[in-house]
C-alpha cells in the first residue's frame, strides 16, 4: 500500500484538463512519484492505458493494481526507448511534474533537505554514482560557481564556492549539518533558509543531471506525440520554466523560432495558454509547496 501523504500532487484538476484526456488514449506521466496524478489520468480512462516512470525506487509502494497502468521504473530521460519495449511509438498525451515529492523531501536519509542532519546524498535514482557531498568535495572551485549560479541563482556564489574548497581542505563535507554551518556564514541577514534552499536545489540538479535530462526529454517527447496530442510541464525554478517555454513557442530549447518562406513558424508543438498557469489561492492554503510551480500545456501541430 501506498502511503497516503506521500505527495499532494500539485496543479492536479489543471493539468488534468490540459491534457484533454480521450477515453481510448494512450498516456504518460513522466513523473509517477506518489501515484496522485497517475490515479487522476486513470479516472478518466476506459480502453486506454497510462505508463507511469519513476526513477526512485520508493515510488514503486505507490503503483496502483489496475491493468490499465504500466509502472517503468526508470528517468524519463529514457522516455522513447522505454515505450518502445512495450511497443508504443506513438501517445495522445504526455505530463510531467519536475518537482522533487514531499515523500525526498520529508525522508531525512535521502538528503534532499536542510530540516535534517543525514548525509548529503540528493540523488533521486540509489543506482547514480555521485551524491552531493561528491560534488562538494571534489569539483573545482570554477564550477562550483558555476552551478550556484545557474542552478541556484545565489547571488555570492563565487565567494561560496572559494569558502567551500578552503573548508574541505581541513575537513571534506558529509553531513548536512557540517555544511549548513558554512552556508550560515555567508547567508544574507535574515534569509538562512532561503539561501541554503538555492544551495540545495543547485546541487540536486547536478547530482542528478536534471538539466540535460529535461532537454531529452523533452525532444523525445515531440517525436512520439501524436499530432493533437498534449503536453503538459509543471516546473518550479526559472531555469527550467524557461527551457520548457522555449520549447513549447519554438520548438527547440535556445536560439529564435525559424520561419518558412512565407512568414509562418516552423515548430513542432503550439503553446495552449499564452501564458505558465499558477496554482490558485486555495490550493496554496492547502499545499504551499505549490507557490512556485508554473503550468505550461502544448499540442503538437
């Protein structure tokens, strides 16, 4: 059995209904986790079938016994050469929610948080090589910087990472305790845990390649979609709404949307709604969580 507070999904009655879902179709979501936005998509099918993918081995307590779902557990990264063992080359829909579930967050040995004192692991998949505390001890001080930057937006990252190096110099890191002690020296006043939360979630994309993981993703994703069929990204950092928007208005992650001869955009996939959908009021009530995720929904052309 599935716990029930592993994750309240996010968004849910909205990307339901982005992805106009078709009784008979065929569906994916790229993001099992705690099964909530799997169980949704299965209410709203008869014939059709849905494939789950998860590369966290705890999301495999949450699959649902119903014949019409088929659980992969692996990244969606993988999306295409998964479908094609059970002989899918084509989908009318496709959701993907790039959120990290309560269930990491609120796991003290995974490592995903500052509340606790475990390890510093943040990897999504047991199976990956390197963990944060790798990243930390071993990566140059340049790109150190470079992935606070990016990834975590945080604004004295060049001083964070030369204090990180000269740190482990004495000491290598291992807990998160030991390295939140650094992080509250060269936090803004007043803004400890927003900080170490930019840390954190830097660190978690390079541990788990979450960047390049999207970007194939979301190429694949055009190429198995049927023409009409929907997808549907929720994403919670700048970093990622951006490359998702991109690609939904040009169909290609960077550089300008190419035209035809006559003016007309070439491009893959139409975006829905102009803009990234946020959730409402009442859901942050319910879900904080929630307060930063962006909804965007494409069709492909």
């Amino acid at each position: 059995m599935g716990n029930p507070v592993y994750h309240i999904p996010v968004m849910l009655s909205t990307s339901i209904k982005g992805l106009d879902i078709q009784p008979d179709g065929i569906y994916v979501d790229l993001t099992f986790g705690g099964g909530g936005h799997s169980k949704e998509i299965l209410k709203h099918l008869e014939q059709g079938h849905l494939y789950g993918f998860d590369q966290d081995p705890d999301a495999g307590a949450n699959v649902p016994d119903d014949s019409r779902f088929t659980f992969i557990p692996a990244n969606f990264r993988d999306l295409k050469r998964y479908l094609k063992i059970y002989k899918v080359t084509e989908v009318d829909g496709i959701l993907a929610d790039l959120g990290i579930s309560s269930h990491q967050i609120d796991e003290p040995k995974r490592g995903f948080s500052t509340r606790f004192s475990g390890k510093l692991d943040m990897r999504m998949s047991q199976s990956g090589d390197q963990t944060a505390a790798d990243i930390l001890n071993q990566y140059e001080e340049e790109k150190l910087h470079r992935i606070f930057g990016v990834y975590g937006e945080v604004k004295n990252a060049k001083t964070l990472a030369r204090a990180i190096v000269s740190a482990r110099a004495n000491e290598p890191f291992g807990s998160i305790a030991s390295f939140k002690q650094l992080l509250d020296r060269y936090a803004p006043k007043g803004k400890t845990a927003k900080y170490a939360a930019q840390v954190f979630q830097a660190l978690r994309i390079e541990v788990n390649d979450e960047m390049s993981a999207l970007e194939e993703m979301l190429e694949q994703s055009v190429e198995i979609l049927k023409p009409g069929g929907r997808l549907v990204v929720i994403s919670y950092h700048s970093l990622e709404d951006r490359m998702v928007k991109n690609f939904m208005n040009k169909g290609k992650l960077f550089g300008e949307l190419e035209k035809d001869f006559y003016g007309n955009p070439i491009r893959p996939l139409e975006p829905v709604t102009r803009k990234a959908l946020v959730a409402s009021e009442e859901e942050l009530l319910q879900n904080p969580r929630a307060r930063s995720a962006k909804l965007r929904i494409a069709k492909k052309l």
